[in-house]
C-alpha cells in the first residue's frame, strides 16, 4: 500500500484539518516522539497518555478526545513519513539489486568473449564470484528490509487502539 489512511486504524475524532498542530503544544510533541520511537514499548506509553489527556470530566469531554486526536494525528504524521522512507529505500534496495544482476549478466556475456584470454577470463570471473556473493548477501538481508514498513504500521496500529481506549 502506497499510503495510509488515518482511518485505517484509527476509530477516534477527526484527525482531518489539525495539520502540524500537535507541534505546538510541547507535552504531546514530546508524546508523539515517544510514540513513534520504535524502541519503547508502545503500552508503556498509556499512563503518559492518560495524563496528558487529563481525566475525563462533564463538559471536558471534547477537550480530553481533542488532545488524544493530536497525539494520533502527530503520530500518524510521523510513523507515515518513515514509512515512506522506508518504502523509498526498499525501492533504492531493488534497483541496486537489479543493476548487481544487470552488471553480473555483462560480466558472463565479456567471460564469454574473452575465452581467448586466461588472465582476462580470470580477473573476469573475479568479479563475478564478488558480485554474486554481493547479491546473495543482500538477497539474505532483503526480509528484514521488506518487514520495516509493516512493522511500522503494527506500531502505529497498537499505538491507536492505546488511544481509542482513552477516549471518552
């Protein structure tokens, strides 16, 4: 999927229209660097949500959902642009991967044109054997690659169902 959608994973208030506005209050700026830092435990976020939000109360309702939505929406803009990133260099990835097998093809092809010469042939197939194991590495390294993107979208789906919860 080129792009996400907010609603996708999120089932709380519009995010549509709260722009960068998540920027400008400091508590949740620092939320959603939190939120979008891969090496913290995503539930260990709720008491630090929680409490941003401030405890429910009649009549306060829509500020507390409100708050909760800039989180999500600054959260989602953040996870979304590494998720581009990620898919940008996937593709980075598979041109790389693409050229290695183009120039490996050009190498076999100037092997068998240079059957003639020994040292030719042999610096050749040196070359060969480089780009190859080149190519199987990163072949090797591909799932890992691959797997970015959708475990960034795992993230920001346990990060949503966090904040759907703490809605009103």
């Amino acid at each position: 999927m080129p792009a996400l959608s907010p609603a996708s994973v999120w089932d709380g208030p519009s995010i549509d229209g709260l722009g960068d506005e998540w920027q400008r209050d400091a508590a949740i700026a620092t939320l959603v660097r939190r939120a979008a830092d891969g090496s913290i435990d995503p539930a260990s976020l709720e008491p630090e949500a929680s409490a941003l939000a401030g405890p429910v109360q009649k009549g306060a309702e829509q500020e507390h959902d409100r708050k909760l939505a800039l989180v999500f929406a600054g959260t989602f803009q953040t996870l979304d642009r590494q998720r581009t990133a990620a898919i940008a260099s996937i593709e980075r990835y598979a041109q790389h991967q693409r050229a290695m097998r183009e120039r490996i093809a050009a190498a076999l092809r100037d092997l068998d044109a240079a059957s003639a010469d020994a040292a030719r042939a042999q610096e050749i197939k040196a070359a060969i054997a480089w780009d190859r194991r080149i190519l199987d590495d990163r072949r090797r390294a591909q799932n890992a690659v691959c797997e970015q993107p959708a475990r960034i979208e795992q993230r920001l789906g346990q990060i949503a169902r966090m904040l759907s919860a703490l809605l009103s």
